[in-house]
C-alpha cells in the first residue's frame, strides 16, 4: 500500500468515526488544526470524557469569526488530550 492510500483509508476511518463527512482537501488541514475534529474522536472513543454538549462549536458556526478562533482550538484541544489521559 502506499502513503496516498494509506492517507485516504485514515481519512475515511475518521469518518466512519465521527460519522460525518470531513471538508475537501483544500481546507482539511485548517479543519483539523482547530481540534473540532480531534474533540469528535475523543467522544467517539471516551464518550463519557467528552461529552458532545463539551465540545465548543462543534459545527463550526462560530470559527469562522476570526476572534473565536484561538478559543476554538484551545477548548477542542484540552477535551482531546483528556480523552489521550483517560487511556493511561
């Protein structure tokens, strides 16, 4: 298998976890650098750690008012490493 392959099957696994389709290419890094994405996994796997109501503006509603931004992140990104801590 090669790297492009192994990419898409990621991508398609994130998918199927979070159930729900991820962005087009082109904006997926910035999509994956606010931590929506990540705080979704980590309710997929600790549902309990990260509840869905936890995760700040799961829909992306807010984000793209620049001045959220860095709030976005920040919150996404400590649900995510609660999740990573629940598995120590």
């Amino acid at each position: 298998m090669n790297d492009w392959h192994t990419y898409l099957l990621s991508l398609r696994w994130i998918e199927a976890c979070i159930d729900e389709e991820l962005p087009a290419t082109t904006e997926l890094e910035e999509n994956l650098q606010n931590g929506v994405i990540l705080a979704k996994l980590g309710h997929f796997f600790a549902p309990k750690v990260v509840p869905l109501k936890r995760i700040y503006d799961k829909d992306l509603n807010r984000y793209k008012v620049r001045l959220l931004q860095q709030f976005v992140v920040c919150s996404a990104v400590i649900l995510g490493k609660k999740t990573c801590n629940c598995w120590q």
